[in-house]
C-alpha cells in the first residue's frame, strides 16, 4: 500500500501541473461527481466541501445525500481533499492504516465518479478532582500525541483547561497514541499526574485512539501543601523583565505561580508541590540577544530558599565553511547544517543562518546542552570533517556549558563525494516512498531521499533520486513514508530489512530497494 | 476541623507576650443556599500592612479560625474553585474585619457567590459547529456610579463551536459573535460567502440583541445560528502600487463597545458581509506601518474605500503644575457608555497624545498619582459639560490642564443612630461640575469605619447608603434624593476631624 505523507503530498501538487502543462496540449474537460463518505460507516457526509486540486483548483459541497458535482475539469491526474467539521481527510494523516493507497484520481473520457472517504475524529474527555472529590476548575490537561519528526520521537502538545465542574474535552483528534498530563491550577496546591496517575510520562498508560473513538479519563489529583520557593536571578540583561516558568522532568510546562521582582531581582513561587522541579528563567536585551538558565530545584516537604539563577547569553555560534574549490556566488548556501539538541526531553534543532555582508555563517541562541551536528553539503560536495576546537564533530557531540567561551565549528568540504542513486523495484514504480540512509561510521543523522511516484504519461521526473554522500559505511532502508518513524533510533531501524553499502570516494552505486511498510 | 497554615510571626509585634491578641472566626458558605463551603481558602491581609498574611483552609462545616492576631483590620479573601472573593466585594470595595476590645469578629459569615455562567453553541445553517469564531460577553450593570454596557469577556469557540462564561455576577447580558464560514472560498463564488456579525438570539444588529437576564448562580445555555450570506467586496484605493495595507473591520456593539469583525481576501480588498462597519487602515512606508485612521462604511454591495478620506481621532494637550510633574503620570480617560479606559502617559514637559482615541462620551482624571488633581481644564476641539468630555468622529482634541497638589483623605464613621454600619457604601458627591462623573467612594468596615482617599479640595456632599448594589449614584436623577440627607463639608477638613455619618436606607 502507497502513503503519500503530507510533505510528499504539497510536492505532488507542486509537480502535477508543470508535469501536465509539458505536454502543451489543451485537454478535454469532463463534468466530475462524486460522493463523500464517513469511512467507518459508509454514511454520506452532508455539506462536505470538496476541493479538487489540477491545473486549475476547485471547491463544490456536497448536497444532503453526501453527493457533490465540478463542472469543466480538464482530462489527466488530480488529487481530492475533503473536509468537514468533526471529521478529517486520511490523506492528512502520517503514515497510518488509514492512509489511502492512491492519493490520486484520474479524470478520462469514461464516469467521472469519486468517492472520497472521510474519517470520523477521535475524542478525550474526563473530568479532574482534588483529593476530596471536589472538581478542579482550570486544571490544565496536556493532550500528548506521540510523533516522530524528522527520524526524532516527540510529543505534540494541545492543551485544554477544566470548567468549573472540572470536566475537560479534547475533540477530533487524529488516530494515534496518547498520554494525558493534568497539573491543577495555581489557587489549589496538588501533585501533577500522568493518566491514570503516573509521575512521569514512562509509567503513564498510554491511550491508542482509533478514529471517532472517545476515551474517558477522570483524574483525581492529590491535594498537597504548597512550599514557598525563593530566590534570585543575577545577571538580567535588560528592564525587560524575566519569564520564569517551572517544568517537570518531561518538560511539560507547569502553572505554579511565580512572581519576580525587577528591581532587586528577587523570584516568589509561593505554593510549590514537593518533587523536582527545573526553574527554567529566560529574558532578552535591547539588542535581541536572548538569555537563559536552567536550575533543577528539589522540594522536598519544605520552603526552598536562596536559590540563585545565573542568566547567560544565548551562545552565537560562528561557521566556518572551507569549501572543496573556491567559493562561487551563493554557494555558502549549498549546505545545510543543523545543532540538534541530544539531552532535552523535548526535541530541538538550531539551523544555521546566515547574516551580514560579507555572509558570517552562524548558529544563534545556542542554549547550553549536548548536540549533535547534521550536515547536508549539495552542489556536488559533501561533508569532509567538521570540527570544534579539538572536538571531531563527525563522531563526538558538542558540549555547551552556561557560561562557556564559544569556539567557531569549522566544517571542512569535500568534491570527491560518493553518489548513492536509488530506484524501486519494477512493481513499485508508481509509488511514493523514501530512502534512509545511514551513516554507520559517523554520528551523523540518517539521509533521506524522496522517491517520487511515477506518473502515468510522465516523461521526467524533477526530483533527484541520488545524493552526494561522504565516503563511508552506510546502511540503507526503504520506506513507504518516513512520517511517524522514529528513524534517528538505531533500534527502531534494526527492525526492517536493509542493505549494507561501503562507498569509496567519487563512486556512483545504485540500489534497488523494496519498500516497508513503517511499523 | 480547620486546617491552619499561621504564619504567627508575620502578623506579630515583637512584644507579643504583652499585647492582648484577638481572633477572627467564622463560617463560608456558598450564595446563594447557605451551603457550608469545605476546603476554601481563606486570606487574611493586615489593612496597614500589607505583606503580613495570613491564610487557611476552612473546614468541614465551612468553618475558620485565625488567633493570635493584634488589633488592626483585616482584609477577607476566599478562594475557592479557581475564583476569589473579598468579603462583602462591590466593585474592588470590601468590608474589611476590625479586631479589637470590644468587637466580635468571630461570628462571620462569609456568603461566596458561586456566580452564574453563559455557556453555548454556535452552529451554522446546516446544522454544523462553528469553531475559530469569537464570542463576545456584554453586561449591563452599573459601574462606578454609571449605567454602562461594558466588555465582560471574549472567547474563542473550539472545533466543537461551543463557549462557555462563568464566574458571572447576576444581572444584564448581551452576546455577539463573528465568525468565518469553514467552507467560504473567495476564489468561488458559490463558496464566497461570510457571517454577519450576530448577536444572541440571532440578529444581526446591536439594537436586536436579546438580553439574557442571569439570577444569581443561575446557568444559562444558548444556542446561536449563523447563517452565511453572499460577501460584498470592498477594494481598497489609495494605495501605492504594491504598498502592503493591513485594514481591521469593526462594529460598534452594545454599549458602544467594539466588535472586531474579519475581512478576508488578498491585500487592497475586503470580503465580509453586507453591513455598517468601521474600517481602520496601516500601511506600510519604507519598513514602517504607519496609521492612516478609520472610516465608517456601509458595505451595501462591492464597493470602493478611498483611504485619503480616512480620518484619526486623537487627543493631544499639555499639564501644567507648579513644580516637576512626577514621572509615570498619566491621563486616565473613561468611556461613559462602555467603560473602556485609556491612559495616556504625560510627558516630563507635561505633553500628552494620543492619537488612537475612539469617539464617545468620556471622563477624565489624573492618573498613577496620588498627589495630583485636575484644577482647571480648557478644551478645544471638544466639549466639556458637567465632567463629560464629548469627543466626535475626527476630533483633533487638545486639552489644556493645569494641575495641582493637595488632595486629602477624609476618615469617619457610617451610624444608624449610635451603632456603627458595617458594609455601607460612603460617597463624596463633588459640588464642582468640573468633577460631576467622578464620585469618591468607600465601603464601611465591620466597626463602621472609613476612608474616602485621594479627595481634591472643594464643596462634596457625603452620602451613606446601607445597599450600595447597582446604585447609579452619578447620575443626577438617582442621586438626589439622597443628598438632602447627606452631610456637606469642604474639603480638606479641619486637622483630625472624622465624620459621623448616618446611613440612608437604599430608596
């Protein structure tokens, strides 16, 4: 089965025109109708807007019977979405069960007849208490919703607050896994909970929603005594104030109040649970430089005094990018580099920029932590070496600590890159997937290269099928979608058949590869 | 049982041992029904000091106990359900706790109103829920003295097209909404369509808005229909060729107050439904957005705006004092009709503009000071009658101040008879027309006791009333009844003079 991952979909539309205009011959065109449907139940859907997506884009909705008619459509490819309040279009999902197989629709000489299927929305509801049963008016619920994204596992967050009964609802969700984290309110002190009543998002229970499903969770929230935690933040840059906001160790935001006063610098938190905390304070100055700190604060069943919390700039980050030849005009923005961040609960990336004239390459607001560092050279060069200070960026991770001196990253190019051409098997040639590639003696993250489906009457295809690669051991696996695969995971990987390739400098390979279905 | 978190040392003198301590006990119960309130939060806050507080958490029975407290007053507050309340709360005026010999301050009652709530759905023609929209919460009430339709709340709808208001006091409401039809499509013209501004039960102007009347603690659950009409097109002209221009749409609501109304479409033209509507416009000069001012126009059919008639509203003047103006000062306006306030900050030269002021009928005083008062005041562009500042569609208003030092505060008793009223609402009626819309005001405390702060010198008349609620006590036809039984003094008092004022029942 195909899945054309959102991504994958934008550049579909991107290609079909251009691929249909080629051609320089004016069409036919028929009238198109068609019905759209709630996949579960078949049931037509009423008042449906239908948008159709060809050379030229048009919209109809659908009459009481679920049935919508689009007049003057010229013959060749187009592709349908379909929306309506309560329900969403599979074609919108990451790779799922629910994805349909062929995300596009041929208009001919013969019925133009669809039908569009639409999927009922999914729903969490519930209600949270204190310890006495009393509800909980604006607790905060953080809907989680496990993804991965770029190859990294992370949880998207949608939060919604509880009425005064302390009833809470989160409607049309997409199918998925979910965790639910419930923290109470600033006026009553109560531990936070993962549901059903876990303390860290390891032990919570995790909830597979299937579409229109609707899952119940009721949390009764442990009334605890607040604790007074006091303090002061040295070193703000500006008048501007500080943020001041307090995570758990999963990262999730919490709401305890917190007050800071700029004159002397000193912070209030009244009322704060017993647990560990990170006090995560942040400002900027009159010159847009950003500043933070991060201190892990211990409330354990009393006040916490005295806590002093440095601000340090955000690091900049200078590039040096020694090119394999001289440097042509626009050349320094033939790569793309990117920090990602390694240690955080929350999954973070800093892309480099570019600034000033002459161009300075720079990685700005560097927060400190550990980093990994991604490098994609095009124009026929890749990565050679990249370095910070002593440290070998290909193979060891960058250290930045609080108040650290920043050393320049010098990234070192190569024109003797490798290239790795992939092409599917004859049987998939009409399909849309993705080639991971990844790199077995380096640190660096997998490469990923799209496989465009072959069209029908297509006579070229304008994306590249092959990558210049750093000499060097890979493993390469084949996809029908990256969406919703934790790739960057080794042994998320382990699980799908590869093929092993040692490429030598200036070598051309081509693979044929056979598609998985991501798990 | 009461569970206590004392802070003891906090609100004690270091010599403790020697001074009489007192209590203040009592009871919180839910208004109405008198139901005991379990696990509510109740505050003590030193009237003097501030900083010295005191908290606990009442009982099964809704009871509290604070000991060990020197004499003073103290500040109730009760917290409960993710709402707090002062005791006695009437527009940020309470009824402080006096503790002393002789005082019982032990047998409170606390009544916490639950509040009311306005909860609803939005649903199109076809049955549908309307998410994104924006639903606006009017109240009719009277507030410092004034029949006013003020702003009481704004909220988004969710994918479910559902909203909810609460924490409402009982009283007067009004509903409006706007919103964009999920399916509307500028580039198809069966699909080019948008919502009229609505208001509950379904019309679409200010005057057919139907009041929803909330009783105390009442929960009343509406339903509001928006039905999508054919977008008339207004196209902007004016502009410079690919001059970027943002333009917001509004409606003057109930009470005057603003509707924020969307236009959609691409830069240079707008699409929204028939309607009257006020047109605001930025554009952008050389990196810059700069305002070009407002318009009002009646969106009949496809139209055409000429931003050169575009005009700005504004205020500009200047304070003069003897002496330095303090920094941080600032002119506090206040619409009479919807209560919304500006403050417009007062240079060190004593300049003042504001180029962003909205038509309407206004109040003025000095603001972030406790030291100046307006002593004189002459207007061009505007007039001034009876402390109401009428400013009209494209007035260039400049204001000429002078202010002054010398307001004081006057302390006194409210009596029925000889025994002191607690929680009676105290007024100093200004005999100036210069002051007409601004009323000094207090509420006694449990002994009787008040302070009417910050009063410039003049002729006022000192009024008590034992039922202060939704008193309109700055409008003439209300007011004076109750003044030939009030007290007339000239401000400042004579040196430690206090007032003894008796109470007038509510008329």
């Amino acid at each position: 089965m195909t899945r054309l991952s959102p991504q994958m979909f934008r550049i579909f539309f991107l290609l079909l025109p251009s691929a249909l205009v080629s051609a320089q011959v004016e069409p036919p065109h028929h009238t198109i109708t068609g019905t759209v449907v709630n996949a579960l139940t078949g049931e037509p859907i009423r008042h449906a807007l239908v948008d159709l997506h060809g050379i030229v884009q048009k919209s109809a909705l659908t009459g009481p019977d679920g049935r919508f008619q689009i007049e003057d459509v010229a013959e060749g490819q187009v592709m349908f979405s379909a929306q309506k309040p309560g329900f969403f279009d599979p074609n919108s999902l990451p790779a799922s069960q629910w994805s349909p197989s062929i995300p596009w629709s041929t208009v001919g000489s013969a019925k133009n007849d669809f039908l569009l299927k639409l999927l009922p929305g999914a729903r969490l509801l519930g209600r949270v208490t204190n310890s006495d049963g009393e509800p909980l008016e604006g607790a905060s619920l953080h809907i989680l919703n496990e993804r991965a994204w770029q190859g990294h596992k992370q949880w998207a967050n949608n939060s919604v607050n509880a009425d005064e009964d302390g009833l809470f609802r989160a409607d049309d969700l997409t199918p998925g896994r979910y965790v639910v984290f419930a923290h109470g309110p600033q006026a009553e002190v109560t531990a936070p909970a993962y549901y059903p009543n876990a303390p860290d998002i390891e032990s919570a229970q995790a909830i597979d929603l299937r579409p229109g499903q609707e899952f119940r969770a009721d949390f009764r929230l442990r009334s605890e005594r607040g604790y007074r935690v006091t303090g002061q933040i040295l070193g703000v840059p500006s008048t501007n104030g500080v943020g001041l906001s307090f995570q758990n160790a999963d990262g999730e935001t919490l709401q305890f109040q917190v007050s800071f006063d700029a004159a002397n610098g000193q912070f209030v938190a009244p009322s704060v649970p017993s647990g560990t905390w990170t006090l995560l304070a942040f400002a900027g100055d009159n010159e847009g430089h950003q500043y933070q700190a991060r201190q892990e604060i211990s409330v354990n069943h009393a006040d916490v005094a005295n806590v002093q919390i440095m601000l340090h700039p955000n690091a900049v980050i200078p590039v040096t990018v020694n090119h394999s030849t001289a440097p042509s005009a626009g050349v320094e923005g033939s790569i793309v580099a990117t920090l990602i961040s390694v240690d955080q609960p929350i999954f973070q990336m800093n892309g480099m920029q570019q600034q000033g004239d002459p161009p300075v390459l720079s990685f700005l607001n560097v927060t400190p932590g550990k980093y990994k560092l991604d490098v994609q050279g095009y124009a026929h060069e890749c990565l050679e070496s990249a370095w910070y200070g002593s440290i070998d960026l290909t193979h060891d991770y960058l250290l930045l600590g609080p108040d650290a001196g920043v050393q320049p990253i010098v990234i070192n190019l190569r024109a003797d890159c490798a290239t790795l051409t992939a092409k599917l098997r004859p049987a998939d040639q009409q399909r849309a997937g993705v080639v991971l590639i990844v790199p077995t003696s380096s640190i660096a993250e997998p490469k990923v290269l799209q496989l465009q489906p072959q069209q029908p009457n297509q006579t070229f295809n304008r994306i590249p099928q092959s990558l210049p690669l750093s000499p060097g051991a890979y493993q390469v696996y084949a996809f029908t979608s990256p969406e919703g695969l934790e790739y960057s995971n080794p042994q998320v990987l382990r699980a799908y058949p590869s093929q092993s390739v040692t490429l030598a400098p200036g070598q051309n390979t081509e693979l044929t590869v056979e598609l998985s279905e991501p798990k | 049982m009461t569970r206590l978190l004392l802070a003891f040392c906090l609100l004690c003198c270091s010599n403790a041992q020697q001074t009489p301590t007192f209590k203040i006990a009592g009871h919180v119960v839910l208004h109405p029904g008198d139901r005991p309130v379990h696990g509510a939060k109740v505050s003590l806050t030193m009237v003097q000091h501030r900083d010295r507080q005191l908290s606990a958490v009442s009982g099964e029975n809704g009871e509290f106990l604070f000991y060990s407290l020197p004499a003073a007053k103290y500040q109730l507050r009760v917290e409960y359900r993710g709402a707090g309340q002062f005791f006695h709360d009437l527009e940020g005026f309470s009824t402080a706790i006096a503790v002393g010999p002789n005082i019982d301050s032990e047998r409170i009652v606390f009544p916490l109103s639950v509040g009311g709530s306005i909860s609803g759905s939005l649903v199109d023609e076809s049955g549908d829920p309307i998410s994104g929209a924006i639903v606006y919460l009017f109240h009719r009430t009277v507030s410092r003295g004034l029949y006013q339709t003020v702003s009481a709340g704004q909220t988004n709808t969710g994918s479910t097209g559902t909203f909810h208001f609460g924490h409402l006091a009982p009283g007067t409401y009004y509903v409006a909404v706007t919103g964009r039809p999920w399916y509307a499509r500028n580039e198809n013209p069966q699909l080019d369509v948008a919502f009229p501004p609505t208001y509950y039960s379904g019309g679409t102007s200010p005057e057919a808005a139907t009041p929803i009347t909330l009783e105390d603690g009442a929960k009343s659950e509406i339903q509001i229909t928006l039905r999508a009409v054919p977008a008339v097109h207004i196209s902007l002209a004016g502009l410079a060729e690919n001059q970027q221009v943002q333009t917001s749409l509004s409606q003057i609501g109930p009470g005057g107050a603003r509707i924020n109304v969307g236009g959609y479409g691409g830069n240079g033209l707008i699409s929204v439904a028939p309607g009257n509507y006020e047109v605001s416009a930025n554009v952008l000069n050389q990196n810059e957005w700069s305002e070009i001012g407002s318009q009002a126009v009646k969106a009949g059919g496809d139209s055409t705006l000429h931003l050169g008639d575009s005009v700005k509203t504004s205020i500009i003047g200047k304070v003069q004092a003897d002496g330095d103006l303090p920094p941080g000062l600032a002119l506090w306006i206040s619409n009479i009709a919807n209560g919304e306030t500006s403050w417009i900050p007062i240079g060190k030269d004593g300049s003042f503009n504001n180029s962003r002021t909205a038509p309407g009928r206004y109040s003025l005083l000095m603001g972030n000071t406790n030291e100046f008062y307006i002593q004189k005041l002459t207007v061009e562009g505007a007039s001034y009658t009876n402390g109401v500042l009428e400013v009209a569609n494209g007035a260039q208003v400049n204001l000429n101040i002078t202010a002054a030092k010398g307001m004081t505060n006057i302390d006194g008793i409210a009596l029925d008879g000889k025994s002191p009223v607690a929680g009676a609402m105290i007024l100093a009626i200004p005999q100036d027309s210069l002051r007409a819309k601004y009323t000094p005001r207090d509420q006694s405390d449990s002994d009787g006791t008040f302070t009417l702060a910050e009063l410039p010198p003049g002729r006022y008349t000192i009024v008590a009333v034992d039922d202060g609620r939704n008193l309109a006590y700055a409008e003439p036809g209300v007011i004076t009844p109750y003044l030939a039984a009030g007290q007339v003094v000239d401000v400042p008092l004579a040196n430690g003079s206090k007032l003894a004022i008796q109470v007038q029942h509510r008329r």
